[in-house]
C-alpha cells in the first residue's frame, strides 16, 4: 500500500513538474546595452546585477540569469531572459537597448602578386612591426610557422593585452595575444575551450592578414610557393568566439570586440557574420561602432550569400566591407571517361590519380526504395550501398555540394562527381577523390552513360587536380551582392579582395575533412569564401597604417576604395555577359564596390575622405533624428540630434562612393552630394575633375577644380547627378565615376545609379 502511494505521489509530482515547464516562459540570450565604457571608478558588474534585481525580484536571481558582463570597452551584460522581461528591462532609466544575442556563421600566396603587391615590396618593418591586427575567428594554431616570433622585438608599449593559453599552446613576439570567449560554456564536443583552433578558419585568415612568409608552401604538392600576409611584420591578437562547428554567438563576438578595443589594436578583421539586420539591433555593428570611436577600423566579410542581390551583410558605414574577386590561378581536376572524353572541372583533389578505371554510376540509378529524387542529388540515406560499392557516383546538385561526399563515401563509393546547376567557380575538399563539373560536362557524361545502354558498363577515373591559369578577374557567384539593404544610400560592398581558391596557414592538427578515416593533414589548406577575401583587405589596411599610423579609421578606407581598380565584365566565371546584357544587370558595383584592391596605390592616394564620429552621428541624425538607432550606437538613452546639423547632401555623409537609387524611372530626377576631400600628397597640388557618365545620365561637379597649398588642407565639393526619364526597361545598375587628378594621383570613386 505504502509502495502504491509513494508510486502516485511521484507520478503526480512528475506530471506537476512537466506542466509547471510547460507554462514557464522561454529564458533567451539577450544583451543588455547601457552605453559606452563605464568610468574605472563605477561598479559596472554591481550595477548590472541590481538593475537585473529591480525586473527578477531578487539578487541572486539577476546573478545567476547574468552571464557576462562588458566592462573593457562598452557597458552592457549578456543574461538570459524571458521575452517578457526583457520588454520590461528595455524600458528602465539608464538602458539604451535590448536585443537577442543571435548566432553567426564563419564565411569561408599568390594572391598577393596578383593584386601588383610583390614580396619586394616596399615595407617599413619597424614601424610595420607596430601595427596590430586582431583577428575576431575561431581560434588560431600557435604552432604554425606562420606565427613564429623569431626576429620580433617586444609587442608595442601600449599593448595590454594577455595571452590566456594552457600549458602547451604559448603567445610569442609575433602572436602577442589569444584569448576566447564562450559565455555559455558550452563548447561543442570537437573544440575546447580555449584559443586553439579547432576549426582551421581563424588560422587561415590571421595568416592571410599578417602571417610571416614562409617559402615552399603547398597542399600535397598543390598551389607551390611563397605564403605570406599582407603586413607579414605586423603583430597578431586572436580572438576565439567561434567555434568548430562554425557557430559565433552573438554575446562572444561582443566580448571579443570589447577586449580587442581595450587591448589595443590598430585593426580588427572580421571574417562573420549571417542574416543582415538593421545596425542600431546588430552586435557586430555595435561593436564595430565602439571601435571606429577608438580609431580602431573593423574590416568585415560582405557575405556568402550571392548572387542574389540585397544579400550583402556588415553594411554599416563606419566598416570597411569586402566582397569576393578571382586571381589567376584556379584549380582544375578532369575525369576521364571509358570512351576516352576527358571533362575539367573543379576541386582541391589531393588524391593520386587512380591507376585503373572504376565502374560509374548516376545516384539516380543507385537509388534506395522511394528515395530516386534525392538520390539524383546524393541526399542523406538516399543511396544503396550495393550499388554504390566501388564505383563513381555522378550526383546532380542544385545548391550546396557540402554533404554529397559523405553520403557517397558512407554508401561505399570511391570516387564522386558533381554536376552543378550554378555556376561552378569555387574547388573544394571532399573526403574522397572528386570534381565539380558544369551542367555541360554533366550532359557529356550523361550521354556517355546513355550511350552504353541498359547492359553497358560505364566507367570512368578522377584525376589529381592541376593548376590553372586564367586571365580574368571574376566575382565568385557566392560573393553577396548590394544593394545596402538598410542604408540605401551608401554603396556597399566597399571593394573586392582575392577570396576564392586561397592558399594559407593551417593548423597541422586537423584533417580537411571530417571524415575520421581522412588521413590527409597539412600545414596549408587552401579555402574560398568572403572570409578568405577579408584578411587581404585587412592586411592591406595595415601596411597602409605602418606608413600613416596617425590617419583614422575613415581615411583608411579611403586610400583602399579610391585606388581600387574597377573590374570590367565579365563579372560571373563560366559567362560572355556584359553590363546590359540581361543577366548581369544588377550586379556591377553592387557585386565589386569600388573595384579590387591596390595595397601599393593605397599607400599614397593623393586625397582622402575623411570621417568622424560626429560625421556619423550627423548621417545617423539624417536618418532617425531622435529615434532608439541613435541612442543605441552613442550609448545614451534620450540621445539629442538637436547639437548635429543634418548631413549635407542626397546621402549626409563624406563617403569615397556615390550611390543614387532613381526614385521612378519613368519621371527625371536628380541628386546632389556635398564631398570634403583632406590633402595627403606631398604639399600644394591642383586637381581637376574627371568624369565617365553613362548614357541617360548627367554628372556635374562644383567646382570642377581643388587647389590645396599644403598637406593637410580640406576642400568642398557638390556633385550634381541629373537622371533622364527611362521607360519599359527592367531594374539595373548604370556606372559612372568621379576621378580628381593632379597627374601624379587619381582618386576614384563609383558613381553608381539604380533604375528601380
């Protein structure tokens, strides 16, 4: 009987508990925003726990909801809060803003010859050697070569910050800080918590900034040649707020940003992101704002979501903001067929050329029962192994081919080709031999097949991949597109930088893939991605910076945009479109920005435009005068646009780019910008406007003609841009330019129009 009530009493106690979750509201990751730094003598962390006290009704409860508090940099805490109560915490006295802590994805040599910056460049290593990157990624290898901090004196005085390592992994001259970030505590099973990388991201971009050179690099004998960073003598921070499964919180890459701007560094590279939002509710765009305040510039991936248009990320004008561009070198891997047909496609094929042919077979002939659609794609458990045992499997992919090896290789499969719907334009590691080939080469390979019969026996062998040399520069199809999708006005991306087919550091430690049986490791990899095209950028803004270290963020991004050089069509690999050619209508500046970096020119751009904090505020006070988006980034609550004059000009702000979005085609229109341009040359100089307009479009500037009588001088200009009416055409993009000569340099910038 005892037992029989004991039974009752904790089947009800069980259903009481579970009903009780049940109706408990969802706790959340959110950031509680309260403004810039507090002052040293403030008890922030305190604070943070008795304004938390005043919503959850008790001090213990605010501490155990609290699990970070930002104290370096910024003033905010990170806690886990139900919806409603973090409604109620946004409207207390002294909280700027409350918003969810969202997660981030990572965006995954000769390069640099390329782009006409040669090891013999000139570079000064002295003052070079001053300029620290921070790296906000996955982590960094300590170990690599590429890091060695022989022949590095001290870091620079005003460094402070600290290496937090283990046992084994050690900071040195050239690595001078690591620390991580995971305010959960909960890191996945295949990463640790600390600054190691787990995931080989962080390590490959750090290296592509600033990473030592290092002579006869390669992948099994791929991509031979001199590694090396941008600003190979600058010093390195790392940052972990990702990790190996690819995730950044939002609450991490926070905590990064507020000790990589307390610690001290000159440039901070930014290799993230996801879904763009609007900025005032952006961690990334908070953070970054923290560090433009302190001279500090954020260089940051525009994404991997292209080709679409609008899908452009990190948008905000107070960062530089960097798409994808091809180099010359591009890897080819052939598969040759029984009839003796030999098709190239695409791949990072390590893989020694098998010695025999091996049976080949569509994935839709190698079905599992009631799984043919997708099978044709290679799906999970799509496929029947004792079809599969031994041969090459052809798999037709319309989107991503990142899971189609693994199901090829689990069935049993020894070889895999990808016929790729899109374009084919990226090589990739698989986990075993394989190419991507375009839907023509599919077809050759299909009608081979088909050729043969019902009873023929298709085979076919995967060779190693081959260096290819190509002339063009394209932009990747994955390299996110503008335009701005917040702020309309301001042209983004900013540039483009090398990004697909990269060579670089990598931790020795880690297989390319996942698979547990891949035995291949290395100490380079080579990876595509805006990410991959991120570093350049950054290790080109801090060879600018060794050589003008006092110049601001602002003026940074000037000298990298104004000596870009425009990309001419084609834009997309694998296309023979132009700019009016349907297709290709909208991408143009909204696929390159200002063009493909020039690190040598931009040591030297004759003009800058330069910015402030107040000229932001002035373009922020443009656009929301008095609103939460304001408060937000200048950490007051009840901020005032009243002290800041409205920007001037179509877009209020100093930007090295115009953009103009006709309001209707079918009607004229017209804009006007107002432009300061600072005297960086070497004294007086007198430039003259030059300018390219499209067809339809009229671009004038006011005065045609700057004189500057010493370094330093500032001069305004108006650029009037007068559109004709146009009818019965679709959406696109029209190009122009704005180039100020004094013969000696040319300062460029896009003048983009978009006919809506």
């Amino acid at each position: 009987m005892a037992s029989s009530l004991l039974l009752l009493l904790l089947t009800v106690l069980l259903f009481s508990s579970a009903a009780l979750a049940a109706t408990m509201p969802e706790k959340k990751k959110f950031i509680v925003y309260l403004g810039d730094e507090p002052h040293r003598s403030f008890d922030a962390i305190g604070h943070h726990h008795r304004l938390l006290s005043d919503i959850l009704g008790s001090h213990d409860a605010a501490k155990d909801s609290i699990f970070h508090s930002y104290t370096l940099s910024m003033n905010a805490f990170a806690a886990k809060l139900s919806d409603e109560e973090a409604a109620q915490l946004a409207e207390l006295d002294g909280v700027v803003s409350v918003f969810p802590a969202r997660t981030r994805k990572l965006h995954t040599t000769r390069t640099w010859d390329f782009i006409g910056f040669p090891q013999t460049a000139p570079h000064n290593h002295t003052l070079e050697s001053n300029v620290i990157v921070g790296v906000i990624d996955s982590g960094i290898d300590p170990f690599s070569a590429s890091f060695s901090g022989k022949g590095y004196g001290p870091p620079p005085a005003r460094w402070r910050g600290k290496c937090t390592g283990t046992k084994v992994f050690k900071c040195n001259n050239k690595l001078i800080g690591a620390k991580w970030f995971r305010l959960d505590r909960k890191a996945p099973s295949n990463d640790v918590m600390a600054p190691q990388d787990n995931k080989g991201h962080g390590t490959h971009v750090a290296s592509t900034a600033a990473g030592n050179p290092i002579s006869n690099a390669n992948i099994y004998g791929l991509a031979q040649g001199t590694a090396r960073g941008g600003a190979p003598s600058a010093r390195i921070a790392s940052y972990k707020a990702c990790y190996a499964d690819s995730a950044c919180n939002d609450e991490d890459i926070l905590a990064a940003f507020d000790a990589a701007i307390s610690d001290g560094v000159d440039i901070i590279n930014l290799s993230v992101g996801e879904d763009p939002g609007k900025s005032f509710t952006d961690a990334l765009a908070v953070g970054a704002y923290h560090a433009m305040r302190r001279g500090i510039l954020t260089v940051a991936s525009a994404g991997n979501m292209g080709p679409m248009h609008r899908t452009v990320i990190n948008y905000s004008p107070w960062m530089l903001t960097v798409g994808a561009s091809t180099h010359d070198r591009q890897f080819g891997t052939d598969i040759v067929l029984g009839n003796g047909k030999r098709i190239t496609g695409t791949s990072v094929n390590t893989f020694q050329t098998d010695k025999v042919f091996r049976p080949l077979v569509l994935g839709i002939d190698a079905t599992t029962i009631g799984m043919t659609f997708s099978a044709q794609m290679c799906g999970p458990d799509s496929l029947d192994p004792e079809k599969v045992k031994g041969k090459i499997v052809v798999c037709k992919i319309t989107g991503s081919a990142e899971t189609a090896d693994k199901v090829v290789n689990a069935a049993g499969g020894v070889g895999l080709v990808i016929e790729m719907i899109m374009p084919v334009d990226r090589a990739e590691t698989f986990e075993l031999p394989a190419t991507m080939v375009s839907k023509e080469g599919g077809a050759i390979i299909r009608e081979y097949i088909d050729s043969l019969g019902s009873k023929g026996k298709p085979v076919a062998k995967i060779e190693k991949s081959h260096a290819v040399t190509t002339k063009n520069i394209v932009i990747p199809s994955f390299s996110a597109r503008g335009p701005n999708p917040l702020y309309t006005e301001i042209l983004k991306p900013d540039l483009v930088a090398p990004g697909m087919n990269i060579l670089a550091a990598y931790p020795y430690y880690i297989p390319f893939t996942d698979d547990p049986k891949d035995y291949r490791y290395g100490s380079f990899q080579i990876m595509s991605g805006t990410s991959m095209a991120t570093p350049h950028a950054a290790g080109a803004a801090a060879y600018v910076k060794s050589f003008h270290p006092s110049w601001s963020p602002a003026s940074l991004r000037s000298a990298l945009m104004t000596t870009a050089r425009p990309i001419p069509p084609p834009l997309l690999p694998n296309s023979t479109t132009n700019s009016t050619t349907k297709s290709n209508k909208l991408d143009l500046e909204y696929a390159y920005g200002s063009g493909q970096i020039d690190p040598l020119a931009a040591v030297n751009p004759g003009l800058v435009y330069d910015l402030t904090e107040s000229s932001y505020l002035r373009f922020l006070c443009s656009k929301h005068p008095n609103t939460t988006a304001v408060s937000i980034l200048t950490g007051s609550r009840n901020f005032d646009c009243a002290p800041y004059s409205k920007g001037k000009g179509y877009d209020a702000l100093n930007y090295p780019s115009f953009h103009y979005v006709v309001p209707d085609s079918a009607k004229a229109s017209a804009a006007t910008y107002r432009r300061i341009v600072t005297n960086v040359g070497q004294g007086a100089a007198v430039y003259k406007a030059v300018v390219e307009a499209p067809v339809g479009v009229a671009i004038e500037v006011k005065p045609a003609k700057l004189e500057f009588a010493k370094v330093n001088e500032k001069r305004v200009f108006d650029v009037v841009v007068r559109v004709a009416a146009v009818s019965g055409r679709p959406p696109y993009i029209a190009s122009g330019s704005l180039t100020w000569s004094d013969g000696v340099h040319r300062v460029r910038s896009p003048v983009a129009i978009h006919y809506t």
